[in-house]
C-alpha cells in the first residue's frame, strides 16, 4: 500500500509568495496581522502607528492596495455599504511562522517534564459518532419550543465522556443555556455546524448522504474539520488569543512533547481553551516546574491546520478482537465506518484507547428492525474480527437473525461499510463552494451552518466584495506639481521648501532632506511659522529609508541643503 501524510505545500508556496513582497508590503501586512489577526478591520492604522514602523501613511495605503491585488487582504461588504477587511483564514499558518517574532512566541518547546493538571479524553471524533448513532435508534424530537425534552437532554448529558467542566473556561454562550448543559450544546452545535444534522419536521434529523460522506473520512481528516469549526466557534475573538492558538498548532515541534505557554496576562483565558482540547481528546495540559502553563498534543498538531490538498493515508483494514463473552475489544487504529457498524449492532461498554463493545440481542435485532441486512452485518463481523467469530456467538448471532423475519422490510439505509474508504472522492462542486473565510472543506464545516452556540459575527452572511480592485495607488492632484518636487533633489527657496513640506503633510507622504552628503527621512506632521517656519514630525534614526526606528523631532529649513518627496514607487513608475 503507498502512504503519504499530509501535505506542507500551501504553507512552502505561500511562504515562498511572502517572500517576494517587497519591504514596505511586508511591514504593512505584519502590522495588520499583528493587530488584526484574522479578525475584520474597516480602516488602516493611524498615521502615528505607521510612522512607528518607519512608514508613511501613502506608503503603507499604496502597500494595502497591492496586497489586497495578490489576495493577502480579502474584504466583504455591509449591507449598508461598509467595507470589511480581513486576512483569509488560509493564510493564518504561513502568517503566523513569518510574523512569530513580531507577534511574540507564546508557545515554545519544554524538554522539562510537566505536571499533568488535566489529561486528554477519547476522541471528539468517536463520540460524535455515537451521538449520532444514538439519535438514529432513540430519536430527537422538539417540544414546542423548539428545544430537545429534558428527559434526551438527560440521556445525551450521560452517554458521552465528555463533561460540562471541561468548557467552563470558554465563556461560551447560547440560548437556552438553563436548559443545555455546555458540553451537550457543543456536542450539538458540532453536528448542526457540521451539517450532520438538522432541525426538521420538528425534530433533530441525521443528514444521510452527509453521514455517508463524513464515515468515509480518515480520524485524521474528521479531527481537521471539527478543530476548523472548534476554532471559529469556541475560541475567543481577540486577535492575541487568536494569535495563540495559532502558534499553539503552528509552532508546537510534534505530538507527545510538552511545549510551555509562555503568556502570564492571559493564563486564565488560554486555559480555558487548553483545558478545551484535552476534552475533545487532542492534548493534555500541565504545569512545569516554574509554574507556566504547559500542553502536550495527543495527535499531530500539523494535520489540524488549514491543507489545500491532503494525500490520504491508505492503511490496511483494522478491526476488532471478538470474545466469547460477546464483548469485542476495539483498538484506536479502527476506521470510523467500523466504529460507526459496531454502534448500530452493539452496546458501547467502555470508551477509551482500547474501547469495549458488547454485542447483545437487543442491539442487533434493532439494527435489522432500522434496514440493516442480517448476511451483511455477519460479512461485516467476519471481515472486521481480527480472531474470528467464536462459535457461541455465531450461532447465537444466527437465531437472533432467524428471529426477525427481514423478508418484507424495506431497506432505506442499506449499509455501506466495504464501500467506504479514507480515500473518498469528495463532490467538486461543494468543495468550490465561496467561502468567505478561505477554508478549503466546504463540504462539511461552513460558518454559514446554524447551530447552538452564539458566534460573533464576524463576516457570516455578509456579502464577498467583488469590485474591481485599483490598479495603483494615485495621489491627488500629482499632476499639478512640478515632477522636479520628487524626482530629483533640490535647494529651493524657503517658501517653495514650506510648499513641499506642506505637500508632503497633505499626502501624508516621506520627504528627504540632505546636509553634507548625510541623508535623512522624516515623515512629517506639521509645519509651524511662515517666514520663519519648523517642520515637525517623525525622523528615521539612520539613513537607512527603510528603517522602523524613529523619533520625533522638529527641523528648521537652515538644517538642509537639498530636499524631495519621497513618493511611493508605483505612484512614479
């Protein structure tokens, strides 16, 4: 069998692409990131905090506009006409490893043993497939309300490892929260976001086809689309928190070795989402000896982040050990359309790295009752029990199926565990689908599905802006001055050198100044006086045009000899 894991590619090529950006482009795009994260902004920075990175507000606004050419800032529109920008999910990853210095590494590697505080459960993944398998035999219905009875909501609070506590530190929200428990309004809002389920006919209802679809992912790939709707959905929108839970998936070296969190101001809110994690079964979280916040991945960290194309690993069929107590010992290596046969046909005893089914009568006859046909189940346990059927269980397996006459029933679900594979063709026309936040598997999560949980606006359901991009930043009124101003330097009499001043303070543009063969850049802010004027404003504290390191300072025209605009390149070219 060949195997391949996923692939870095998109993050190489869109590193190789930040690369060609030029200086000035790189700087506006690590200023918008540092502040922005991800999150929308409908205005650049002000002049002050772009002259603390050595820029000039015509500078950094020509720079926006070509990044906004080659799709590093996408934007969307208001339905009053407002325009948002963002940076596109897409790119999180490859902003997050280029801008780590700037932004300030939260998450670094601890060769140091760490104090386990709360350890990671069985997988999110498994327990939403016998949430779903229990909806399929028990039914969900609405009251009234539109809300699930007490008595289910009791029964799912009970059937899953996972518990309220574990999400106490995400502040979540959502309706009917005295009625939900947090880790049953997660559970759910995952498989309305998911679009596994949907509210209909007064009733929760699985989505076939979509289940059909979801069993033939790899455990590798279902982590993926439910850590993207995690992401979106349950972490707080502040860019710093966004920041770091980027570099917790970016930056952590592999799965299995500690990396400590080194981030005091937000210990409370970032346990809240380590503590998240080990919930749904991706880490564990600890505490070092200095008493730092540590975090350990379970699964490997990279699979979890945005891919453009995953090469599917093909394994070989992994299955179950049956006993003669009709107990089946199940091991984490068994594919989700395993694990989703032996939820219809048996009860799950224990879950945890080695789970137990147990076959009963019950089970089974309902399985056949709900379309499932008695010879395929049996191929299905002949394939899959690594050791065989033990006799005692074959025949009582046979009289349970002569028991129920499977002859007039008819099937609407028919099983398709030998069809499934991890190496699925997903549908073209649903992974083309417009995604405003640039995510690839639109075929399962999208920010558009309704579920649960509150989730902050951000750009759902707002409209992509499709309007012709400006080919070239202009400034008004270029044409009236004589091109000498910025192509060449000059000594000009004290009241043109005011003008030019003034002009550069109008375009909020760099000037030059030049002394015995010493050159300095300022960007300024204000011109005081008429005959006997200042100029004010932010000085490049070397000669260097691109340097982030400025100071404010005040100049009089005696201090110079010659002088020019220095405009943006593309204004000139």
């Amino acid at each position: 069998m060949s195997s391949s894991g996923p692939t870095n590619e998109p993050v190489v090529l869109n590193l190789n692409s930040w690369s060609k950006l030029t200086w000035v482009e790189q700087k506006v795009l690590g200023a918008i990131f540092h502040k922005h994260a991800g999150q929308p902004f409908s205005s650049l920075l002000p002049r002050e905090q772009w002259a603390i990175e050595g820029l000039s507000v015509a500078e950094a606004k020509s720079s926006f506009t070509n990044l906004r050419q080659q799709k590093w800032i996408e934007s969307v529109h208001k339905s009053w006409g407002e325009r948002l920008f963002y940076i596109p999910v897409s790119l999180m990853e490859t902003l997050t490893i280029a801008y780590a210095q700037r932004v300030g590494i939260t998450v670094k590697q601890d060769t140091n043993l760490a104090h386990v505080l709360q350890e990671g459960k069985s997988d999110v993944a498994a327990e939403l497939l016998h949430l779903i398998a229990w909806i399929g035999r028990e039914g969900l219905p609405l009251t009234g309300k539109d809300t699930i009875h007490k008595k289910s909501i009791q029964k799912l609070s009970v059937i899953t490892v996972l518990s309220s506590t574990d999400f106490d530190g995400l502040g979540i929200r959502y309706e009917h929260s005295e009625l939900y428990p947090t880790h049953v309004a997660i559970l759910l809002d995952l498989l309305l976001s998911l679009n596994l389920v949907q509210k209909s006919d007064g009733r929760i209802q699985i989505q076939d086809h979509q289940l059909q679809k979801w069993l033939k992912l790899s455990w590798r790939q279902m982590h993926r689309e439910i850590y993207q709707a995690c992401m979106e959905r349950y972490g707080e929108v502040e860019p710093a928190l966004q920041h770091f839970r980027y570099q917790l998936a970016v930056l952590a070296p592999e799965k299995n070795i500690w990396c400590r969190i080194a981030n005091s101001e937000l210990k409370p809110r970032v346990m809240g989402w380590l503590c998240a994690l080990a919930g749904w079964g991706y880490g564990e979280v600890g505490e070092d000896q200095s008493g730092d916040l540590a975090f350990r991945w379970l699964i490997d960290p990279q699979s979890l982040i945005y891919r453009e194309r995953e090469m599917v690993s093909e394994t070989e069929p992994c299955g179950f050990y049956m006993q003669p107590d009709f107990e089946m010992l199940v091991p984490p290596e068994a594919r989700p359309d395993v694990i989703w046969m032996l939820e219809q046909c048996a009860e799950r005893v224990t879950r945890d790295r080695m789970s137990i089914y147990r076959i009963t009568r019950e089970r089974f006859v309902s399985a056949i009752a709900r379309g499932y046909i008695f010879h395929e189940m049996m191929e299905f346990l002949d394939q899959y029990a690594l050791t065989g059927i033990p006799e005692n269980v074959r025949i009582a397996l046979e009289d349970w199926g002569r028991e129920t006459d499977t002859a007039p029933l008819t099937v609407e679900r028919k099983m398709e565990v030998t069809e499934a594979s991890t190496g699925s063709e997903d549908d073209p026309k649903l992974l083309e689908k417009d995604v405003l936040t640039g995510v690839y598997s639109a075929s399962f999560y999208t920010p558009e599905n309704q579920g649960l949980v509150d989730v902050p606006a951000f750009m759902h359901g707002l409209e992509r802006d499709h309007s012709v991009i400006e080919k070239k930043f202009s400034l008004l009124g270029l044409e009236e001055i004589p091109e000498t101003w910025y192509k060449e330097w000059r000594r000009y009499h004290s009241s043109t050198a005011r003008q030019i001043a003034a002009k550069a303070i109008e375009w909020q543009t760099k000037l030059g100044i030049q002394q015995e063969n010493r050159t300095q850049y300022l960007i300024p802010d204000q011109v005081e006086g008429h005959e006997q004027w200042t100029l004010s404003g932010w000085c490049m504290l070397d000669s260097n045009e691109h340097t982030s390191e400025t100071e404010w300072r005040t100049f009089s025209p005696s201090e110079w000899d010659t002088m020019r605009l220095i405009l943006p390149d593309d204004v000139i070219t």
